[in-house]
C-alpha cells in the first residue's frame, strides 16, 4: 500500500524552454512512481492562468481527474471545457493537449501506466 499526501511533495517547475510546454509555466508533483508501485504513476499538475502543454502523445492510456480551476482539454478536432470532478480518458497514441484557461489556474491528478514517456 502507498500513502502520499500531495502537500509533503515538493512541486517542479517546468524547465525554461521545455518543448513540452507550449506556455508556461507549468508545475508537477510526482506523487507515485510506476518503478515503486509496480506499474503506475500518479502526478498531480497544476498550470498558471493560460499555461498549457504542446500537442503531444503517450504510449498507453492516461487517465486525468480535474481536481481545481477550469481547464481546456484538446485534440486536434475539438475543444473541451474542464472542471472540478470530471475524468478524461485519453487513449494510448492519441495527440491531444491540456491546460488552464486564460483566467483561473488549473490542477489535475494524472494517471498512467509506465513511466512518463512523451511523444511530440
């Protein structure tokens, strides 16, 4: 069993000039380690107002659990408005992006199989 409080878990700022960050900045909490539980890591993510990821992919599924603020969840062809208690299920393979709106900052617990692996 893993026990994490998200408070007891220093933040990390996006680097400058990562190219996975399409505005920043952008801030991650590694709560979970898929090398330590076997299989899945967990992160919580929280995006200033307007920060946002580039259009990426993953090799496996990502689930993502919107835990503050409004956010904007895409894929090439449609837009989708986020908020607090809604779960996205983003398929392996799938290019997608995710981030806060322009005018409130944005949280979300994601979750995944592996490690975290980007594709660009």
């Amino acid at each position: 069993m893993f026990v994490v409080n998200c408070s007891d878990v220093k933040a990390m700022k996006s680097p400058e000039g990562d190219p996975m960050v399409d505005q920043g900045p952008i801030f991650m909490q590694r709560l979970m380690d898929g090398n330590s539980t076997g299989g899945f890591t967990v992160s919580m993510v929280t995006f200033n107002p307007g920060s946002k990821l580039a259009f990426h992919t993953h090799p496996y599924e990502q689930i993502l659990f919107v835990t503050a603020g409004k956010g904007i969840l895409a894929t090439r062809d449609k837009e989708y408005a986020v908020t607090p208690g809604m779960v996205i299920v983003i398929p392996a393979g799938e290019v997608h992006t995710h981030g806060a709106a322009e005018d409130t900052p944005f949280s979300h617990l994601a979750v995944y199989k592996g490690d975290s692996t980007v594709v660009k």
